[in-house]
C-alpha cells in the first residue's frame, strides 16, 4: 500500500486498505492506559514527583502556530462538534480534549485548503476516533459518528486516521490540563475542593481550548491558569507569582505563559458577561456532567443530537477533483 501522504489533502488519497477490525486491534493494548490521569498519589513528596513526571511528558512548540481566519472558525465548529458528539458517546472530557490535540497538532503540520471545508469534520472523525482508542474502554463503530452535513465511509475515516497517525509521529499519549486539577487545587488553595472552584476551572479550560491552539500552551500551563483564574479573577502580576512561587517545576519563561493564559481567561469572561446568555450554547458550556470523570465519580451518559437531513457520502471511488455526494432519506 503507497503511504507517501502529500502535505495536503485531496480525496483520492484518502483511503485505507487496512479493515476496521484490523485497524481497531492495533489500538487495543491502549485500553489499559485510560484513567491514568484520574490516580494521583496521595502522599505531597509523591504528588509532587508525579506531577513532575507528567510535565516532562508534555509536548509544545517554541513557534507560536498562525491560524488562517477561515480556519479559527473551522475549528471552533470543529471542537463544538467534538465535545456534543463525546456527550452523545458518553466519553470522558479527557478524550475530547486529547482530540482537539490531535487537531491542532495536524493543522500546525499540514495545510488544508480553504475550498475544501470537508476535511474538516472528516479530520474532526478521525482525531476523536483515535482519541477514543486511546482512552475509551468501548469504542463505537466509525459508522456511529456522525456530522451535521458530511457522512464518510469507513474506508475514508480509516485513511484520515492513519493520516494523523503518521503526522503525529505515533506520539498519541497525551497529560492534559485535568490530569492537574486535584494538584494545583491542593496547592492554591488547601486540601479543600468546592464544586464551584471546580466548575469554574473545567469551564475556564474548556474556554481556553476553544482561544488558542492547544499545541502554543502546555496542559499543566492552562491547568494552572484556570484554576488561579477560577480562585481569583483579579490577581496582579505579583500576586500570581506569589501564589506560583510553591511550585518548583517552573521557570520565568512558564510563569509568563501561565499569566498570559489567565489574562486569556479574564478577557474571555469579560466578553461573556458582555454576551447575552440566549448566545452561549447550554450544552457545549455544562461542565457539571464532566466534574465527576476528573474527580473519580460515576458520570451519566449525554443526550443525542437533533435529526440530520441532509448527508453527503464520500465515495472512495471519487474522481480526485471531484467529490461523489449522494442524498440520504431518513
């Protein structure tokens, strides 16, 4: 099978040879890594080295990454989808933010062009589904996952997938910003945990995600500014380095990254109190479902979404400057 991917996409070379049976067995020794960010030590010295550990685990890039217009308001639909399709899944908000990961992390390395916004939600399938292997201890089929304009066929999810895989390097193992929560809570403000800190910190991560390319800031920087943030929206320079100074894994560098990002969160609740409520999507916004997955409590499973009238089936068949569209009936 020729895996010579171009830097770009293209329909022709969007298709997969490999069955998803085969595809999904090659993910199964992964399973045994999921809620791995749930089991922080309890003991502080082990807290610290394994917080520690998990920061050495991070990756991040120097260059800060340009969105094209076009595509910051790609993605933002492109993250809205993923999180309603992990509520529709009933997936932990850990695998939806490793997702968005995998998205950001591609964007940075491929072009897609602006004429083709069905890469998109196609890109969008493949990064969650993968995100899913990694974490999920039941995967849905790739027929299950759905989008609101595009439906695709199992042989072209499959390529996509190993699309990002091979883009990625095969590096798919991921902290993210929860893996800190119970950490920086202890450390900013005592042993203590209400559920409005907590809510307002999964709320202010959840924000960041939909601001910023996740691969400009590291997890453990958004996990920190979230919870400062969520503590107090008014801290100066000075005080926010004061409450940091605990915390020996940073340097200057990461507290001016860790203040940029709370600045980031400030601004992004000045605007949504400047927002009427009606504008804000209640589902994409409810964190109080999500709080018992970081926190090691049962979560309940999310609802469906509406019904979709029009489909689009991407045929492997397809000429490569055309695409095969066909009407589906409900």
């Amino acid at each position: 099978m020729n895996r010579d991917l171009n830097t770009s996409f293209s329909s022709s070379n969007l298709l997969c040879q490999e069955t998803q049976q085969e595809q999904e067995a090659c993910f199964s020794e992964t399973a045994k890594e999921s809620h791995h960010y749930k089991s922080p030590c309890s003991d502080n010295e082990d807290d610290d080295e394994y917080i520690e550990n998990l920061v050495q685990r991070e990756t991040t890039t120097d260059d800060l990454f340009t969105t094209k217009t076009w595509l910051k308001s790609a993605r933002f639909d492109a993250i809205q989808w993923i999180f309603n399709t992990r509520e529709t899944f009933g997936f932990q908000v850990h695998t939806a933010y490793l997702s968005v990961t995998y998205f950001d992390r591609f964007i940075a390395t491929r072009s897609i062009d602006e004429g083709k916004m069905w890469a998109i939600p196609l890109l969008s399938i493949a990064c969650l589904s993968l995100a899913a292997k990694m974490e999920e201890p039941k995967i849905p089929f790739l027929s299950e996952f759905h989008t609101k304009d595009y439906q695709f066929e199992n042989k072209v999810i499959q390529r996509m997938e190993l699309m990002v895989l091979t883009t990625l390097g095969w590096k798919m193992s991921s902290a993210t910003p929860f893996c800190y929560l119970h950490y920086f809570i202890r450390k900013f403000h005592g042993e203590f945990e209400t559920k409005g800190l907590i809510c307002k910190a999964i709320e202010f991560i959840i924000a960041i995600i939909k601001e910023m390319s996740l691969v400009d800031c590291r997890p453990s920087i958004i996990a920190a500014a979230a919870v400062l943030a969520a503590l107090n929206g008014g801290l100066t320079r000075k005080a926010m380095e004061d409450k940091i100074g605990c915390i020996s894994l940073w340097g200057s560098l990461q507290s001016e990254h860790i203040f940029s990002c709370y600045n980031l969160v400030v601004e992004i609740e000045m605007r949504k109190c400047k927002t009427p409520k009606f504008a804000i999507s209640p589902k994409y916004w409810s964190v109080d479902n999500v709080i018992g997955e970081v926190f090691c409590s049962d979560v309940s499973d999310g609802g469906g979404g509406g019904d979709i009238k029009r489909k689009l089936t991407f045929n492997h068949s397809s000429d490569q400057n055309s695409l095969s569209k066909k009407i589906c009936r409900p």
